[in-house]
C-alpha cells in the first residue's frame, strides 16, 4: 500500500511539473533532432530549449537525446514517449477547434416558451423546417409564464423565449425578430358600423380584448386610447388569441388582431382612421449558450422566417 502510495505521488508531483510547452519541445526534437531547427520552429531561442530540454531531462530521469554533431540521436525512452506525446497534443489542440455544428446529424431536445401568439404566428413554420432540416431534433413547447421565466431559463429548463420585450428579463439575450401590427377586426357577418371607423367610434363600441397573464378587462393599448381622450368600453376578456375569431364570429364586438394571424375566414379586417403603435416580437435566451451552435441555428431560421 505504502509503495502504491509512493508509486501515485511521484506520478502526481511529475504531472505537475509538466507543460505544454516542454511537450512541444519534446515533439519537435523527435521529429527534427536538430535544436537550433525546433527553437526556429517555435519561435524560441536556443537557450530556451536546452532549457526546456533540461527540465524534460530531469522529469523523465533520462538523457533523452544524444548529441552527435549537429543533430541529437533519441534514447529508446525518448523514441517510447513519440506517439503518446503526439496524441496528448492532438488532443489539445481539438479542444480549441471550432465545433461543427450540422443541423442534418444533430440529436437533443430544445424547449421553448411562446407566447400564444408566436405559438400560432412562428411555430408552425419552424416545425416545418427543423422536420425537414434536422429531423433530430426534438422540441417542446411550453406556455409563456411572464412571472418566473427568468427562474426556469436560469436553471436550464428552458431554452428559448419567443415573447415581447415587456415579458423578458434584462439579463437576458434577444434579438428582434420583426414589428408586428394590430389591424381592426370584427365577426364575418358584422354591419354595425360603415367603413372606416373613427377612433371615438371604436372606443365606443363593445371590445374584446386577449390579456395572457392577467384574467382583467385592460388591452395593451388602453393608454394610446387614453392619450387621445378615449376610453375604451371592453366588455370580454380572453387568454388566447386563437378564441378571438370564433367569439367575434358570433357576436358585435371588435378586437385588435395581430396582422400575422389574418386571414381568418371568421372575421374580415375594418378599416380605422389611426392604427395603434406596432409592437416588437423577439427571441431571447441566457447569455450562457450565446456560442451555443443549436441556438444560433434556430434562431436564424427565425429571423428568416
């Protein structure tokens, strides 16, 4: 027990004594038994390697190479230690190699949060493209929850937020995907009012409004109507924008609807003599996976959707 232990710590204190740099040395003179030619190849003097050379020497308990003439002639050692040396080095040197990334070969599980929004206006388009383009690649969808997605991202639950600014954390990292536009809608079968609207006369008339992450009777434009002196009469408050067409459907209400979401056969567009301000859609994700190759890649077929 005692000559393992022995055994161990000389292994262990000669591993600390090793760099990079002598293992290079070593390599070089393997392969050029020449100092003065391995301290041009490195940049180094030839001081620098008898130095380098000396420390190898004492480490190994050999004289490793042989002086004769102007070259140096390995020891057997030297000659045992030529290829565990080169692949140390190989191996090191992978380390630092750019990651290929491709799509076609890629294996693993990403989850995203969406808004219901980019759940009906992006995903079916993106799942459409990673079917086709990395058919590895699986996906999970989750509800966009505004109150603790900074906890679950954090903690590596989720992958990708596809949201509006307002909902994302600032130690995050997003880039905008697009502007989006609100368009005035109403049921199919509406007639209530002739064409186009003033704003005093949609403030009005009986709204439905879509509010996510709070059940309460307030739009995302409520103070761009209060600007102007306008208070909207909202009547119906709903959680998702796909129920919006089938309750306009069969009723008198108006609504703003994202553009991307129309045509709907449900509902047609009215015209209005203002248009509320547009909107930012983006993508965000912790700064932790910035280089991480499968985000990039999702997320430029994103922006280019």
């Amino acid at each position: 027990m005692k000559q393992h232990f022995f055994v161990q710590h000389t292994i262990m204190n000669g591993i600390s004594r090793l760099d990079i740099k002598q293992l290079r040395v070593l390599s070089s003179l393997l392969e050029l038994q020449n100092l003065s030619q391995v301290a041009k190849k490195m940049g180094l003097t030839q001081q620098a390697i008898s130095e380098q050379l000396r420390k190898l020497r004492d480490l190994f308990d050999d004289r490793l190479f042989i002086r004769q003439g102007n070259n140096m002639v390995a020891t057997p050692k030297a000659q045992g230690l030529k290829a565990p040396v080169n692949n140390i080095l190989k191996q090191l040197e992978s380390l630092l190699e750019p990651e290929q990334f491709s799509p076609q070969t890629y294996k693993g599980v990403f989850t995203i949060s969406a808004t219901d929004y980019a759940t009906q206006a992006l995903l079916p388009q993106l799942f459409n493209i990673t079917r086709r383009e990395a058919p590895g690649l699986k996906l999970i969808v989750r509800d966009f929850a505004s109150d603790n997605v900074n906890q679950l991202i954090t903690a590596g639950e989720l992958d990708l937020l596809i949201s509006f600014p307002e909902f994302i954390p600032d130690n995050l990292s997003y880039i905008t995907l697009f502007e989006e536009q609100h368009l005035c809608i109403t049921g199919i079968g509406n007639t209530t009012y002739t064409e186009p609207l003033s704003l005093a006369q949609f403030a009005k008339h009986p709204q439905l409004v879509v509010s996510p992450s709070r059940a309460n009777l307030r739009g995302s434009h409520d103070q761009w109507f209060e600007s102007q002196g306008l208070k909207r009469n909202i009547v119906m408050s709903v959680p998702s924008f796909s129920a919006v067409p089938d309750i306009l459907h069969t009723t008198d209400m108006l609504a703003f609807y994202p553009s991307r979401l129309l045509p709907n056969s449900k509902v047609k567009q009215l015209k209005i003599e203002a248009l509320p301000p547009t909107f930012k859609v983006i993508a965000a994700w912790h700064p932790r996976t910035n280089n991480s190759p499968i985000h990039k890649w999702l997320i430029e077929q994103l922006q280019n959707l």
